[in-house]
C-alpha cells in the first residue's frame, strides 16, 4: 500500500465560547508529540500515522495511557482494547484542546 493523506476540516461552533474544544485521538502505542512544529506521531508495527496540526494556533497538546489511564477522556475510561490474539491493549489517548 503506498502512503496516503488525509486532511480534516473540522469547524466548531458553540453556544458558549468559554467551552472546551477538545479533539482526541487513540493510539496503541504512545505517540510522540513535537508541540513546536504541532506533530504528533504514533508508530505500530509497520503501521505509522503522523498528524500535523495547523490550526487552532492556540493549544495545548498532551498524551495520558497505559495501564492507569488507558483511554482515558475528560476523567471518563472507555472500554477496554484486546488485539486480534486477544491480549489487552493498553492504549493512549492524545488530546488537542484549545479554550
């Protein structure tokens, strides 16, 4: 398979501007974020996904995981993840808010 792009075009309209924006993303791996140049990349296996975000300009970036927080949003932990042989995969989850 021969490399691909995606790019997403998300606006956000909200009844209360003080509202917290928040776009999340989960990894089996935990990713690499590099918040000068706004990358975050996550690699498993052969398998790799590399985000570059362009806007908003002002946020903050940050990953929670393993065996503590695994898919873990706003205080919340989502179900958990077992890989195709059936053993549990820990996951992270990588969060861009802007207030």
């Amino acid at each position: 398979m021969t490399p691909s792009l995606f790019v997403v075009f998300d606006i956000v309209n909200v009844t209360n501007t003080s509202f917290e924006k928040t776009w999340v993303m989960h990894t089996i791996n935990e990713p690499t974020i590099d918040p000068i140049n706004n990358i975050t990349t996550s690699v498993y296996n052969q398998s790799k996904i590399t985000i570059k975000t362009l806007l908003p300009t002002n946020k903050t970036m940050a990953s929670v995981g393993d065996s503590d927080n695994r898919f873990l949003i706003r205080n919340k932990d989502y179900p958990l993840c077992y890989d195709s042989e059936g053993n549990y995969i820990y996951g992270y989850t990588t969060t861009r808010t802007t207030q």
